[in-house]
C-alpha cells in the first residue's frame, strides 16, 4: 500500500504542480504583455512630444514671417505717407477749373431761373410722378408722338 499511496502522491503533486506552474506562466506572459504595451505608449508619448515640438517650431517660424511682413508694410506704409506729405508740401494748391471756366459756371448758374419747389409746397403736394398732367420727360409736343403712333 505505500507504493500506492506514493504513487498517488506523486500524481497529486505532479497536478498541482502543472497547475501552479501554468498560473506562473499566465502571470509571466499577462506581465510581458503589459511591459509591452508600457514601452508602447512610452513610443506613442515621445512620438507625440516630438510632434508636438515640431510643430511649436514651425508656428514659430511662421509667426516670425509674419512679424517681417508685418514690419515691411508698416515701413512702406510710413513711407508713403511720407512721399504723399512731401507731395503736397511741394505742390501749390491750384484750383481744379481754370479761373474763367470757374466763372463762367458761376455766371450760368445765377443766369439759370430758380425751379425749386419750396417745402411748403413739397408737403402739401404730391411728388410730381404721381401729379395731373404732364411734367418732367413728358411735358412738350404731343403731336410729334403721335404723328410716329399713327400709321
């Protein structure tokens, strides 16, 4: 009975030992797996730094153009203000009609008969689309339209 019972030791021991063992073994590959993932997104994360580093650089560059542009269109800027100072400066203010041409539009217009509706009559009437009669484009010979209607 001791060979038996040795026996059946030994396989209760060699099961228990295959199952501790492929726990073990789980946890080992379960922990593997992690460090794997971990160095993963370590890679992930410095990729990302870097990235994120190469693109501040390139804003960065870009908003240094920008300052230049900015800073050439103010100087022209300030610089034609200059020549359009320096312009008028030098130019003698001359009137934009010659002075008889000046006067003769004065002359015309006092020579011109006053037409204008006084705002009494402008409130009290209305406008002269909607009055009686002809008046504006269609006041003057009726007989010329009507020899050109008439076949």
């Amino acid at each position: 009975m001791t060979t038996i019972a040795w026996l059946g030791l030994l396989i209760i021991v060699a099961i228990c030992a295959f199952f501790l063992g492929s726990q073990f073994t789980k946890k080992q590959f379960k922990h593997e797996e992690i460090e794997q993932q971990a160095k993963q997104a370590e890679q992930n994360l410095e990729q990302y730094r870097q990235d994120v580093a190469d693109h501040l650089a390139n804003t960065k560059k870009l908003v240094g153009k920008m300052q230049d542009n900015y800073s050439q269109l103010l100087q022209h800027v300030e610089e034609t203000n200059q020549l359009l100072i320096e312009e008028k400066r030098k130019a003698p203010s001359e009137p934009f009609f010659s002075k008889e041409t000046t006067e003769q539009l004065q002359a015309s217009l006092r020579a011109r008969p006053e037409k204008r509706r006084s705002e009494e009559y402008a409130q009290n009437n209305p406008p002269m689309d909607y009055a009686e009669g002809e008046s504006g484009l269609f006041t003057g010979d009726r007989s010329k339209t009507e020899q050109i209607n008439t076949p």
